[in-house]
C-alpha cells in the first residue's frame, strides 16, 4: 500500500493520485488570483504589497497542507475576500488601528476560534444564526468588494450632491479596468479555468502599453519576504478605542462571526458538491476542519495578513475529480511555489485588480436565493443586512442590524422560543454596541 493511499485512502473514495493532482492544480488556477487581489487591498493601509503577497501564499499553502493532511478534505484556504476589506477599510483605515495591531487582533481571534471549537461554541452560535441572514451577510460582503472594485477602477467616484456617481470612462486607468472587466467575464462565460487570474495579466499587459505599469524589478529576498512576518504588536491591543474593551471585542467578533460562517457555507457547498455529507447531513470531521481553519488563521497573521478561511474555489478541484485531503495538498505545494514571484506582484497595477474586485462580489451573490422573499420575517433583515455592509461601508454594522432587526421581528410577532437564547444574546450585544457607538 503506498504512503497516499495510507495517508488518503484514495480507494475508498474512488480517486486516484493523477485525478487529485489535476484536481489540486485546477483549485488553485481557480483561486490564484488571491495573490495578486488581497496584496492590493491590504496593501492599502501601508503594508509592503510584495511582502503581503509573501504572506499570502505561505498562509495559503500551510492552511492547505494541513487541511488535506489533518482533515483529508479537497478543501483549499487563503486569505479570505471580505475579511481583508473589514481589515484594510473598518479596522485600519476606519477605526485608525495601526496595521501591525491588527494582524495581532486577527492571531487572538485564531487563539479564539480554536478554544471555541474545543469548547463547542461555534456550533452553538452556528445553530442560533438564521440561513437567511447567513446568506444576506455573503451576499453584502459581496457587494462591499465589489463596490470597493468599481471605486477602485473609477468608475464610480464620490460626488457631494449625490454621494457617487459615474467616473470617468475614458481615463487610462479606467478604461483599463473596463477592459479587465469585460475579458475576465466572457473567460468566466467560456468556464475558462484561472479566468480571475488570466484577466489580470491582459489588463496588466495593457497597463504596460498605457504606461500605468512602474517596472521596478526586485530579488525575492528574505528580507522582503518577511517585512510583515512576525511584526504583529500584542501590546497595543490593550490601547484600542483609549482603552476601552468595546473596540477590541467588536473586532474579534466579526473576525470571528465573518469567518465562522463563510467557512461553514463553503464547507457546506464543497462538502456536498463531492459527496462527503454523511447520511443524517452532518460533515464528517468537522472539529478537525474548524482546528485548521483556527490555525491556519495564526500561521497567516503571523506571516502578515489577514483571516485565512476555507475557499468556495475549492468546488472547482471537486468538480474535476477531487474527494482527498491530496487535492488540497497539491494546491498548497502550488502555493508555496508562487512564493518566489511575489516581488512581480508590485508591478500589477489597482485598475487590473479592480475588476476581481467586481466579479468576486457578484459571485457571491448566490446565496441570495437561499432566502424567502415573500416572507417579512425573513426579508426585512436579510435587505437590511445586505444593505448595510456596502451602504456603511462597515460588515459589523450589517450583522448588527440583520440580527437586531431578526430578534426584534420575533419578539414582535409572538415567535420568541427558549431555544432562541443565543440569538437575543447576540442581539443585546449588537444594541449595547449601538449604545456604545452613539455615545463616543
């Protein structure tokens, strides 16, 4: 018997070493553009772009490795889309935390997430959050990213009569990212593999023939590499809000809440897309999947960037023949192997990254069919949430409002149950920050 059917009991699930191989490289084809995206959104609050890309792909790869050899899932993790917005947009640039804080906040909540699932408390609040606003809350972050793509590309800018409005289009820059745009999506038309990270490269091409691309070749030294590592600043976490205990409890929240539930959809959807649900419709394994969802978030923050999350792309390995934590693996080998041209990451300008931005967000508004429109008690807080997170530009003021609002309707209407408690918990926690909010 070989070492990967031992490790991976191919047999059992009706694989073979080529298959998962194929299904390894074609996940991370699928997800590469994460390289190149969450550098350009973390990179502005100040972080070195390339040294983010390093970080990138060293949490990206060690989170894959372990998933497949601890949990043996097809399942790939990287930093994950929306979290780095909360990161760069609310906790950085918003609440003025200073980057290296953050990353410290991001490996607390790791610890956090980790303690829980031995606790059993992710469950718990799991089973308290409704669907419909589990699929609101992906859908508005959705919608953040990509509201965030198209300021990005210029074609929208603000406006002091109408709050935004329509750029530009024939600046370079902008038309550049149209360009982006439009080739990312017939390639995602044609079900062309790597389609995100294919777009890139065209639209940087163009750049380069725009003049909007500044070549500056840099060496992959180690010295780059780690201008983020281990840079994380414990000691300023105590000072967050002048000391208070409210700012420091909202971040890890939705660090932890953003995190948890984009990790159990996607589990969810890859999970059943390869035939892993076991027969009463529980994910075998579950608590081994969470501890390396919880580690591979330290080993990331350590590294120097945000959450890093179990990836929706996986589906794409799944849906090439992937049933084995080898699949995984692969991806993160592939990953790990990027680690060396991230210094050309730099080069890539925002206006080819921009249209990533747009297309991310409107694939994530899937979940949105999940939810009972018909029915107030469910579509008054999914649209609040939805509209929320890109309309505050804030993911802790969507959830707030979605499960506020979700309570309160309850309560209203006479639904109220004692199997309910952890939901109004978490609601009176939302209004005591409401509170909080108002009176700084």
């Amino acid at each position: 018997m070989s070492i990967f059917e031992r490790t991976f009991r191919l047999s059992e699930h009706g694989t073979s070493v080529r298959t998962e191989v194929l299904a390894g490289a074609t996940t991370f084809l699928t997800m590469a553009y994460i390289v190149v995206v969450n550098p350009s959104i973390l990179g502005l609050t100040g972080m070195p772009v390339a040294a983010v890309a390093a970080a990138t792909c060293v949490a990206a790869g060690v989170g894959s490795i372990l998933m497949g050899l601890f949990a043996n899932y097809p399942i790939a993790l990287a930093p994950g889309m929306g979290l780095n917005a909360y990161f760069t947009f609310t906790v950085v640039k918003g609440m003025g935390v200073p980057w290296q804080t953050a990353l410290a906040c991001v490996f607390i909540s790791g610890v956090a997430f980790l303690l829980l699932t031995f606790a059993g408390v992710r469950q718990v609040i799991i089973a308290a959050i409704p669907r419909p606003l589990l699929a609101a809350v992906a859908a508005g972050i959705g919608l953040f990213i990509a509201f965030i793509g198209l300021k990005e590309a210029g074609i929208i800018v603000a406006d002091p009569n109408t709050t935004v409005t329509l750029g530009k289009l024939t600046t370079p820059a902008t038309a550049l990212a149209i360009l982006g745009l439009v080739v990312i999506a017939a390639l995602q038309a044609w079900r062309v593999k790597g389609a995100i990270l294919i777009g890139i490269l065209i639209a940087t091409g163009g750049g380069v023939l725009l003049g909007l691309v500044k070549w500056a070749p840099q060496s992959a030294s180690v010295a780059e590499m780690t201008a983020t590592a281990f840079k994380l600043n414990f000691p300023s976490v105590l000072h967050l809000g002048g000391g208070g205990w409210v700012a420091i409890l909202e971040i890890l929240f939705v660090f932890l809440f953003v995190d948890l539930f984009d990790n159990v959809g996607t589990l969810v959807g890859v999970t059943k897309k390869a035939g892993l649900v076991a027969a009463d419709g529980t994910i075998p394994r579950l608590n081994r999947i969470l501890v390396v969802d919880s580690v591979a978030t330290m080993v990331g923050a350590l590294a120097g960037t945000s959450t890093t999350t179990s990836y929706i792309e996986s589906a794409a390995g799944v849906a090439a023949g992937g049933r084995t934590g080898l699949t995984a693996v692969v991806t993160g080998l592939l990953f790990l192997a990027a680690l060396f041209l991230t210094p050309l990451v730099q080069m890539i300008p925002a206006a080819a990254t921009a249209p990533a931005l747009i297309l991310v967000g409107a694939m994530m508004m899937g979940p949105l069919t999940e939810i009972v429109w018909d029915d107030p008690m469910e579509a008054i807080p999914a649209f609040l949430t939805l509209a929320a997170i890109p309309l505050t530009f804030s993911i802790a003021n969507g959830l707030s409002i979605g499960v506020t609002a979700y309570a309160a309707l309850k309560l209203l209407r006479g639904r109220a149950r004692p199997g309910d408690w952890m939901l109004y918990v978490l609601a009176a926690l939302f209004v005591a920050r409401f509170v909080y909010l108002a009176a700084t």
